[in-house]
C-alpha cells in the first residue's frame, strides 16, 4: 500500500481548503465534495479531517470519525435527494482501486446499478 502524509495528501489539501473542491457538505470530523471524474451522474467523496489512510485505520483510531464519515455520506444522499437509490463504495489498498490513500466514502446515485455492475 502506498502511504501519504498529509502534507502530500491531495484530500487534506481539499479539506484544508488549499485546493478548490465543489463542497456539497460538511461536519465538524468530515467533508464531502463532488469527485472530479465522476462514475456516476452523482458521484460524492466523503473524507474525514483526520488523516488516516484506510477507512479500517480509521475505524481502528477513531470510531467517531468513522461514523460520521457514513453520517455525512446518507445526509449528502438525502440532500441529492437519491436516499432510497444509491450505492456506498469503499476501496482498501492499490489492488482494490484505492488511488488516495486517505480513507474515503464514494458516494455514487443518479444510475441503475446492479448486483453485477458494482459502479
């Protein structure tokens, strides 16, 4: 797995505001910003403050992050008004597809997503 710091970390440089995102929602341990390639019509990154690089580290080094993380992710689903029809992806690790190693939520709506077709 490849680590960041978060002084080379492109997602604590958004949250410090240090790179301009399309915000769409924040809490005081989390943001969410509209993803630059989107996969789908709605495609939201919800990312704790806290720098962790894995969403199990963060898990294993703040429970309140964590749940605020997914908190932040069903409200941003409620405001895009996709609450009942979307999807939650969580990618762990370079072989999993994790490009940003500083743990994250993709929040993804707007499309018909099957069992098969997981984006």
């Amino acid at each position: 797995m490849t680590s960041q710091t978060p002084s080379d970390c492109l997602f604590c440089k958004i949250v410090a505001g240090e790179i301009p995102s399309d915000r769409v929602a924040e809490t005081e341990r989390s943001v969410a910003f509209r993803d630059i390639s989107p996969a789908a019509p709605i495609h939201v990154l919800v990312v704790p403050r806290r720098h962790e690089s894995t969403v199990g580290a963060l898990a294993a080094s703040s429970g309140d992050d964590l749940t605020d993380v997914f908190r932040l992710a069903s409200q941003v689903a409620e405001q895009e008004g996709v609450a009942d029809a979307h999807r939650m992806i969580v990618n762990t690790g370079s072989k999993a597809g994790q490009t940003i190693f500083h743990a994250h939520v993709h929040l993804l709506a707007g499309a018909a997503f099957t069992e098969g077709r997981m984006v």
